[in-house]
C-alpha cells in the first residue's frame, strides 16, 4: 500500500480587532525578523565580551554594576574557614560570567555539544575535594564540580553578567584560581567578571530578586523609526508579494483560504520604535501571567503562579551599532530593555517580535496587555531570533531605575 502524504493545516489565531487585516502572520513575522543583518549584532556582542567594547557606549551613560550578593556577600566573612564544622565547612563560590552566545549551545550542559556549563564545570573539576573526586572515578564519571545558574540561557543567546556558582570543602582555593582555570577553557568566547566567597546560603537563582535582558534588533535601509499610518491610502501603496519571499515551495503547504488571503492583503513593512515603547510600556508595574509568550515549558508550569512575571522596566529606544573594521561606520538598530522578578522560557523574543508586530499592524497602546488573555499562543508572535538577545545582569539588592540604560 503506497504511503500518503497529508497537507499540513497551518492555523492562525483569529483576532478580532480593527488591525486583524494588517497583522502578520507567524510566517510573515519570521521573514520579517530574520532578514536583516545579525551577524553586525553578533560581532558587536562579541567585542562587549572580549572587553573592546562597552554596552553603555550605545546610550552615552555609565553602566551601574548590579551583580552584588547584598548581605548574603558578608556572611561569608561571619566566620573564618578553619572555624566552620560540618556543612558549614564548605566553601560556596559565586561567579560571574560573559559570554559569546554564537560560539555556543546554549548554558545547559547536554551530551555531544559544546555548552557553557559543560566547560565551566570540566574547568571547575580540579578544584573537586578529595573525597568527591574518589567517588567519581568509582563511578567512572569524569572529575567535575557541580555548579547552578541564576538562569539558562538559550542556543545563541549572548550574556554580559551571568550568575553561577559552585562549592567545594577544599580550603586552599583562590578566586584568581578559578578566574584562570576558566578563562583559559575558551579565550575570546568566555571569560570571568569576578569571583567571590559567599555564604552558603547564597543561590543564583533562589537568591536573586531581578534579571535585566536587552534585545537588538537591527535594522534594514529604509526602516529608521519611519512613520506608520494605519489607512486604506497606505495599504494601497504598500505592494508586497509574500511569494516571492518564502519561496513556491512553502506556499503550497498553506491551506487555500490562507493563500488568497496572503496574496490580497497588502500588509505594512515598517514600524516605529517609539510605537514599540509605547506598547512595552504598558506593561510596566504590573503583575500578569505571561503563558502566551511563552515556549517550550513544563505543563506544571503552564498555568497559576508559576506563569506570572512583575516587569520593573521595559523600554525601546534607537541606537546605533559600531561596526567593527569599519571605522566611523555604524548600523540603526532598536534596543529593547526588560527588567523583571523572572522570565518564562523563550519570553523575551516572543515579547520583542509580538510588539514589532504590533507596532507595525498599528494596534492599540493596550494590545500586548490584552494578549494576556488570549487562550493561545498562536495569538502571539513567533520568537525572535537568539542573535539578539544578551542577558545583562542579575540583581540581589532591590531594583533602582538608576541602573537602567534606557530612560
């Protein structure tokens, strides 16, 4: 009997505001974030983590390191390493770290792939006390300490500050022996910010009160924070054949209704940036389930409070890139910058491409709030691409305004 192939059903969600017409698709939103340059973004990040080159320089203000442990720094000192007995005996170090999201698979350590917590803790292994090591080679285990993350990042995701920490009972280690055993594991794609005794208590993760991601989004000629204007007159100006984007191919694999409605519609290309700020914005001070921007998470923690986030901050702003090799060269970009208490799985980009989205489509100042409620998350965008994501810094003091980059 011969095999069949199905047609695939691609279904959208049906909105129902007054810019259904003008909203992308989720194929359409995918075009549109990933064509344009990344690889300017990607070597930009690069030159921040090999130090050349500074975050702050794009807004012409001093970055606030945010990075301290508070009080939990201090206790560590509450008693000297010889005096302490038990568990207290152990000695628990935090890290921080930078690192070039390009050159790997993401923080969390996985067979077959080149992760940065895979190198860290092979880099950590000679630091394993006696007792642990031995257990180990029982096992047949390779000797690596055990560390946890104040957050995962993904595939490509870049970071400027991130929190890890380990412990060992061994006394005789210095922070500028770790700061060497890891700077040495992969020079120019990873390399430690500081290293710091703290007290036993202390949590990456547990601990902190606040994380802070920024997103950059460059930009193509012609799309510098250009004005939109939701209208029939602009519809008719704006002639885009999606077809000639993605190919024949793939437009065969939409449904008939799809097509025609792809092939009729002609949907803006452009949007303001201060359109995008003025939608983030509404979602500062609030607290709300984000399940719809959310990817790729657990179904325990698809409802309740584990979905729901307290955004402190979330701006966008235009800034320019420095192009390397290049010099007085540059490249428009958007920045978007978000604080919050916590971020689901994947929910930065998902936010990043829904309010370009919007900004485009010329939604409501309200519509990324009202899309909380929605019931499915292909209400929402597709995520934007991990090029341009960077994880700043973590915080476990309270959140300042102060330390924002973006007023």
């Amino acid at each position: 009997m011969e095999n069949q192939t199905q047609k695939k059903a691609y279904l959208h969600y049906e909105h129902t505001d007054a810019c259904k017409y003008s909203r992308w698709t989720a194929r359409e939103s995918y075009e549109f974030m990933y064509a344009r340059p990344w690889q300017q973004v990607l070597d930009f990040y690069s030159n921040i983590v090999n130090g050349h080159m500074s975050l702050s320089t794009l807004f012409g203000a001093e970055m606030h390191s945010s990075c301290d442990g508070g009080d939990l720094e201090s206790e560590s000192t509450s008693a000297p390493i010889e005096d302490r007995t038990g568990r207290w005996a152990r000695v628990t170090f935090k890290i921080i770290l930078s690192y070039h999201g390009g050159s790997f698979d993401g923080w969390q350590k996985q067979p077959g792939l080149n992760t940065v917590q895979g190198l860290v803790e092979t880099s950590l292994g000679r630091f394993v006390d006696d007792k642990k090591a031995q257990q180990l080679k029982d096992k047949g285990s390779p000797i690596e300490c055990t560390s946890v993350v104040a957050g995962r990042t993904d595939k490509g995701v870049t970071a400027l500050q991130q929190v890890c920490s380990f412990y060992t009972w061994r006394k005789d280690i210095k922070p500028q022996d770790i700061v060497v055993a890891i700077n040495d594991a992969a020079p120019g794609k990873l390399r430690v910010v500081s290293v710091a005794e703290m007290s036993r208590v202390f949590h990456p993760n547990f601990c902190a009160k606040w994380r802070r991601y920024v997103y950059i989004f460059p930009l193509n000629e012609g799309e510098e924070d250009v004005e939109y204007t939701n209208s029939k007159e602009y519809h008719g100006n704006q002639i885009y054949d999606f077809s000639e984007h993605i190919g024949k191919e793939i437009i065969e694999e939409f449904d008939k209704d799809d097509v025609d409605g792809l092939e009729c519609q002609k949907k803006p290309r452009r949007f303001k940036i201060s359109k995008v700020n003025q939608l983030l914005l509404q979602l500062e001070g609030k607290s709300l389930s984000y399940k719809v921007f959310a990817r790729d998470t657990k179904a325990s923690r698809n409802i309740g409070p584990p979905t729901e986030c307290f955004l402190f901050h979330a701006r966008a702003s235009e800034i320019r890139i420095p192009c390397s090799g290049l010099e007085g060269g540059y490249t428009k970009a958007m920045c978007v910058e978000l604080v919050a208490n916590r971020f689901l799985r994947r929910m930065v980009r998902v936010l990043v491409s829904t309010a370009i989205r919007e900004a485009a489509a010329g939604a409501e100042d309200d519509a990324l709030v009202k899309l909380v409620d929605a019931t499915c998350r292909r209400a929402t965008a597709p995520p934007a691409p991990p090029d341009g994501l960077c994880l700043v810094d973590v915080g476990y003091t309270e959140f300042d305004p102060q330390i924002c980059l973006i007023s």
